[in-house]
C-alpha cells in the first residue's frame, strides 16, 4: 500500500495547497468576502455532486483505474490556476477542481479500506489519514514562500507537476492491480447506508466550520496585513497539530466515539471564539494550533466509524457519501459564512462558528457504540 500512500501525499500537496492559496491569490485580485464564499460554495458545491457520483460509480466499475484516470485530468486542472487573471476564472477553476478532487478523496479512502486486511483497518486509516495531512503540512508552508518569491502563476506550474508525479506512480506501480465490486445491484443500497447516517449527521457542523476555514480564513488573514509567507507558516502549523492527533488516532477509537467528539467540539468552540478577536499572525498561532488538534481528533474518528460499518458491497457508496457530507457543509459554509462577515463583520461569523462546533456532543449520541453486523 506505500504506492498508493504516496501517490495520496502527492496529490494532496497539491489540491491542499491551490485550495488552501486560492483565497490569498483571490484578495490580491480584490475579492470581497462574500466573493471569498462563492468561490468556496462553487467548488464544495460541485464536490458534492461529484463524490456521490464517484461512489456510485466505484461500486460498479474498476478503481484503480478511475483513480489514474482522474488524477491525469487533476493535472490539467491545477495548471488552469496558472491562467487565472480575475475572481471570475478563479471561480471556475474552482469548480473543475471539486470534480477533481471528489474523485481522488473518493477513491483513495475506498482504496485504502479495499486494499487493508479487516484486522488492519484502524491502522491503514491512520496512515492514510496520515499521507494526506503530510502534504496539507508541506504544500502550504512552501507554497506561501514560492508565491511570495515567485508569483502564483509559478506555484500552481510547480503543483501540477507533483500530479504529474502521482500520475506516473499510478501508472508505473498500480496499474496491474484490479478491484472491482462484483455485485450488480442497481441502484444505491439506501438501507446499507441507514446505519451510518448518525455518522454523516454528527460530521455536518465540522465540515461547515472546515468550509470556512478554508475558504475565508486565509483571506480574512491577507485582509488583515499578513504575509502570504506567514499564512502559509500559520496553515502548516495547523496542519502538523492536526497530524499529531491522526498520529493518536487509535487512541481516540479506543478512547470511545462520544468521548472524543465531545472534546474536539469544545476545542472547536474555544479556538474560534479566539479567532474571533484575532488580529495579528502571532495572535492566530494558538487558536488555529486548538483547531488542528480538534480537526486532527474529528477526522480520523468518523472515518473510523464509518468504514468498520459500511458493509463491503457498498464501500464506495459509503465513502462518497462521506465526502459528500464534506461537500455539502463546504458549500452551505462559505457562502453564508462570506454573507455573515459581509453584512455585520467578521468576528460575528467565528463566534458563530464556536456555537455551532458544540452541537456535534448532542448528535453524537446517536452514533452507535458497535459496528454493525456485516459492516467493514
């Protein structure tokens, strides 16, 4: 599984890094903060659509080779960035990045859960978790620096040629493999996936939180006078405390589901009601490191739920709907995120946003303490 872990790493590197540096390069072309939202909700919006068409198609067609076909066409569209000159392109781009990007996170969690022995599952989770957060911790801190020295025309060349990269791992160390899902259902198994919406239900306030962190805060920080360096210093950082809780991710399962969702959300709702009056780099240093550990508890442990419980006929189905839920509170929280900050000011959205956070302690309640018979 190490080809596959890198050509995750590789990948990542780059849809992290365009996606979390896209806000950067949209202030510097004059967005507004409800413009901030639109290109999120764009992007998280066609995400959505696209991971529930990439499950649906992954239970019935070969996977290994939907994945190299798609990371071919993340190439193209990561050095679109490079022709970007307005909001507008920025905004369209952006849209043919979510289809993109559906597919690759689609793909690879399904990968990962078809490749790992049941015994294994936690762990090769955990390494996948792992890949991903490796590149989100390395594309950023190094793309602040290139578009700072170089431009970002430069940058986004110099990401598509580690797709390009991935790309040829694929080809070169993947491609004999074969997976394909031998049932010939028809339609989506909605009563294999009832079992999982307490899952899907409980993940919905952190991915609205996560839209707007991505979408809005890296440009709600240019705003303020900082760095494209230090953003990128501040995101890496970020990225590296949410590592450190991916790194203890057996932990946190063992631990119990509620427990440790009850304490990422509280983490959430402190880190931030801090943002909320932050106004220099220093001054975000703690209350994003808060968010990563949050962010670091809340990712693996859901994923871990879901992919013991999903029954393995519907592994794709399951996982697609897992990114779709990210999906749609991607797009739900940058449009009325970027409205929010807009119409009263921003420091009213990151209050809001810690309000939100708490209510993932109630909904987890529902999230069974067993995984379901028949499940992964």
């Amino acid at each position: 599984m190490s080809h596959l872990y890198a050509t995750i790493f590789l990948t990542s590197t780059a849809y992290g890094t365009v996606t979390f540096m896209i806000p950067v390069y949209a202030e510097e072309l004059g967005a507004s903060y409800f413009a901030f939202g639109v290109i999120g909700a764009v992007g998280s919006t066609v995400y959505t659509i696209m991971t529930l068409v990439s499950g649906f198609l992954l239970d019935r067609f070969e996977r290994v080779r939907f994945y190299m076909m798609f990371t071919a066409l993340g190439v193209v569209v990561v050095f679109l960035f490079c022709l970007a000159t307005s909001v507008s392109q920025i905004i369209l781009f952006r849209g043919l990045l979510g289809v993109v990007a559906a597919s690759f996170w689609v793909t690879a969690s399904t990968l990962t859960a078809d490749f790992s022995p049941p015994e294994s599952l936690t762990q090769s989770v955990g390494r996948y978790n792992l890949s991903w957060i490796a590149g989100f911790f390395v594309g950023p801190f190094l793309g602040g620096f290139i578009s700072d020295a170089y431009g970002f025309p430069s940058l986004f060349a110099m990401l598509s040629v580690l797709v390009i990269v991935s790309v040829a791992i694929i080809l070169m160390r993947m491609s004999k493999l074969r997976l394909q899902n031998q049932t010939q259902r028809q339609g989506i198994d909605f009563k294999a996936m009832r079992g999982l919406a307490t899952a899907y239900l409980t993940l919905f306030p952190f991915t609205v939180v996560l839209g707007i962190y991505m979408a809005i805060l890296p440009g709600h920080m240019r705003g303020l006078g900082i760095l494209s360096s230090s953003i990128g210093l501040l995101l890496t950082m970020t990225n590296g405390v949410r590592g450190l809780g991916f790194l203890n991710a057996e932990r946190f399962v063992k631990w119990g589901t509620r427990r440790s969702l009850g304490l990422a959300a509280c983490l959430l709702c402190g880190a931030f009601y801090i943002v909320a009056s932050s106004k220099t780099a220093i001054d975000f240093v703690a209350p994003l490191a808060i968010y990563g550990l949050a962010a670091g508890i809340t990712t693996p442990v859901i994923l871990d739920y879901i992919a013991h419980r999903a029954p393995r006929e519907a592994l794709g189905t399951a996982m697609g709907v897992h990114e779709g839920v990210y999906g749609i509170g991607m797009s739900i929280g940058p449009i009325a995120g970027g409205a929010i900050a807009e119409a009263f000011q921003p420091a009213t959205l990151y209050v809001i946003l810690s309000i939100l956070s708490l209510t993932i302690i109630p909904l987890s309640f529902g999230m069974r303490k067993e995984p379901l018979e028949g499940g992964g």
